[in-house]
C-alpha cells in the first residue's frame, strides 16, 4: 500500500488577506488601515555561503503571512496571530530591548524596534496575523513574519522605504532587510544570516535572487519552471534534530579560523583556482585542519556551483541544474556534514523515482529538501518519497510546490 501525500497549499492572496482581516476586527472591534503580506523562501542552491560572504539563490514561496495592521497614537503594541492560539498580547515599544520580548511578539515588536534604532519614526499599533508558511520548516515563516510587519509599518507611518507592488523600491527595501535582521538576531535572539529576509524583501516573480552576500547586491534570475514543464517540489521532513544552533555556530567558527590561518577576510576570496593549495595550506595532519579542509572545500565549490547554476538558468537550459543540485547536496552530506537521515531519504528517493536534481535545502540537521521535478511526475516523485519515509519507520514529510512568487507587498 502507498502512503498518502500531504500537500500544503498556498492560500489564495484574496483569502490570506481576508483571514488576518477578519482576525483583526474580531480581536480589536475596529477596521485596520490595510493588509499587507510577505512570503516565506527555498534556497535553490548556496548553502551555509552567506556568512562567508558568498552567493545563493533563494526564490519566493507563493506560501506567505498575511497581517492587518492599524496605527496607534500611543507606543503599545497589540498582537494576535491565529498560529498561536488567537490570544491578544501587548508590548510597550519603550520597553523593548534585547531579551525582554519573550516568543512570537519578538519578531513584530523587534521590527519596530530595529525601525527606531535606524532613526524612523515609528510608534504603537495593533495587528492580526495569519499565515500559511509552515513553521520551522526551513522555510522561513520568520523571516515573512518580520518582512509583512516591515511593509505594514512602512505604510502607516509614511516611511516611503518599500515602494509599490508595479514598482518596489530596491534600496529601500534593502534597508528594511537589515531591519528585519536586527530584529531577529537581536530581540528574537536567533542567528541569521540575511538571506532569508532579502528573498522576502527582494524577489521577483518568475525568478531567482541571486544575492552576493559580500556586498548585499541583487540579481534577478529568470527561473520560468512551467515554461519548461517543470516543478519545484519541497518536502518538509519535519524532522526535529537537537543541538543544531551549536552546529550552527561550530561551521562559521570554522570558517572563521580558516579564513585567518589562509589570509583572507572571507572564504569567498579563496578562488576555485587556489583551492588546491588552500587546502595544502590547512591540511596540518591535526584533526582541527582536517576539518577545515572539509569545511572550506564545500564553501568555495559550492560557491561556484552557484555560478555555473546561474550560468545555465540564463542559457535557457534549466534542465541542466539538476546535476548542480545533487554534486550541492553530497557537499553538504560529506564535506559540511549538515544532512541528516530523513534529508538524504528525500534526496535518494525523489533522484531513484526520477527527479533531475535534489538536494537539501536550508541550514540542515532537518527541515526542507528540495526536488527539480517534471511536471507529470510530481505526483509520483511526492509518492515514492511519502512511501520511503512509511517504509523507514519515519514521521510523514509535508509537500509544497514552489513556484517562484511576488516579494512582500
Ligand atoms: P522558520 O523561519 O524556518 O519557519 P524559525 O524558528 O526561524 O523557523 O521561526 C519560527 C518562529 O517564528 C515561530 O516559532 C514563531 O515564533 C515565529 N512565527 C512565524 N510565523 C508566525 C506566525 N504566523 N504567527 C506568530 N509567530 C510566527
Ligand atoms: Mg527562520
């Protein structure tokens, strides 16, 4: 017998934004002076590049949080979000600082907060959240969380950063990136590196971000799957692995003194053509430059893989990634040992039932992989992963396609 396959679907935008508005006048008996919504991201490949000031590729999930929001002539903070139980919790922006905001409320109040601390006129106001980005998938829900508050509080209080939906504001929108990280590092307390809020901020529809991280400039990728019959198919493992934040942490420290025994300021200076003697120069017989081989030879070719990705999306011949994918994810497994069981089920499975690429996406230890996939084999790709997972004993994954879809708007 064959598992079954969950799919979870995009909320329609009419529908999202309806929901938080609903929530909104329910809770605070009032109208809210619009909606506004941002979208979670997949990385398509470049990982574990961004803190090395490398390249990766994120694009846009059409899965996004929807928030209604009404300005405040006070400095409370009202919130409510339909993903955490509906109850109404409220914060006073003065009294925001790193650690005093405990759970969700941090990842609102700390865009407010991070707005302030940039010198924008922002004060109080109430909002309702709905969203449909599943939650610590990989996916980034944070991130499109912090990104649709961004351009809410953008609007109600005229900062004139994020533009308009026919025409975004890349600079602006930039600076509200920065925000939405300070927010998350410094009053939502957890590490990240920026991708995830410039995919939100700063994609396109029908295309990829190519973000180079040194810099902070962007890109726009043409990444047209059904032009070429394909899907972008993502399987959320849903598998939960601890002690990741120190893994986390373990892989930049190594980077990190890698990068001062090779004399550079970044990994992102060690060219292809100077790996080979890079790794002589680490590979000191201790355990530690053993490690550090492994660690810089992922970063540095994963950083061309990038390249040659980018190189084959703009020739028209998106077929040919897939090979990129697969070489990203055995990097990933070998040489940064960040994969785990449930991600390489995923990628062995979909590869065995036809896909032309897969790999793990996102920082690893769990989360979401993801699968270049023909159109008409989607469904049996989903189903030979679904069936792996019964097989292996395993928690049933989630599935999502990921066309790629519009920024926060
Ligand atoms: P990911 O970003 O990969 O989904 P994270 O752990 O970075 O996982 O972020 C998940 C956290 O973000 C949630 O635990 C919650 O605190 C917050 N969050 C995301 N979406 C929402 C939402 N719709 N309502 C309230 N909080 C949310
Ligand atoms: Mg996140």
């Amino acid at each position: 017998m064959s598992a079954a396959v969950e799919w979870v679907e995009a909320w329609a935008p009419a529908d999202g934004a309806r929901r938080a508005h609903d929530l909104f006048v329910d809770r605070f008996g009032t109208e809210p002076d619009g909606t506004w919504s941002a979208p979670g991201r997949v990385n398509l490949i470049g990982e574990h590049t961004d803190y090395n000031g490398g390249l990766c590729l994120p694009t846009a999930l059409p899965h996004r949080a929807y928030v209604a929001l009404r300005r405040r002539d006070d400095d409370t903070v009202r919130l409510v979000s339909a993903q955490e139980a509906g109850r109404v919790r409220e914060v006073r922006l003065a009294d925001v600082a790193p650690g005093t905001v405990d759970g969700w409320p941090a990842y609102v109040a700390g865009v407010a907060w991070a707005l302030r601390e940039a010198g924008h006129v922002v004060g109080g106001f109430d909002v309702a959240v709905d969203s449909c980005v599943p939650y610590g998938a990989g996916l980034s829900s944070s991130a499109s969380l912090e990104a649709s508050v961004a351009v809410a509080l953008d609007a109600v209080f005229d900062l004139g950063l994020a533009g308009t939906a026919e025409q975004p504001d890349d600079a602006g929108r930039t600076t509200l990136a920065a925000v939405c990280v300070r927010a998350e590092n410094e009053i939502a307390g957890a590490p990240t590196g920026g991708m995830d809020q410039s995919a939100s901020l700063r994609a396109s529809a029908g295309h990829a971000l190519l973000l180079d991280c040194l810099d902070g400039s962007v890109r726009h990728v043409p990444f047209d799957l059904s032009a070429h019959g394909l899907e972008l198919l993502v399987v959320d493992t849903r598998a939960e692995h601890a002690l990741v934040d120190g893994q986390y942490a373990a892989r930049r420290a190594a980077c990190e003194a890698a990068a001062v025994r090779l004399g550079v300021g970044t990994l992102r200076e060690v060219a292809p053509e100077a790996l080979d003697a890079a790794l002589a120069t680490l590979a000191d017989g201790s355990a530690e430059g053993d490690v550090q081989v492994r660690r810089v030879r992922h970063v540095v070719r994963e950083i061309e893989r990038v390249e040659q990705f980018v190189a084959r999306l703009d020739a028209g011949d998106v077929e040919a990634v897939g090979p990129l994918m697969d070489a990203s994810h055995a990097s990933l497994r070998d040489d940064y040992e960040v994969s785990c069981r449930e991600l390489d089920l995923v990628v062995d499975a979909a590869r065995a039932a036809g896909a032309l690429g897969a790999r793990m996406t996102g920082g690893g230890f769990g989360g979401s992989a993801i699968a270049l996939v023909r159109a008409d084999e989607v469904d049996a790709v989903a189903s030979a992963v679904a069936d792996a997972f019964a097989a292996g004993g395993l928690r049933a994954p989630a599935f999502v396609l990921a066309p790629p879809a519009a920024p926060a708007s």
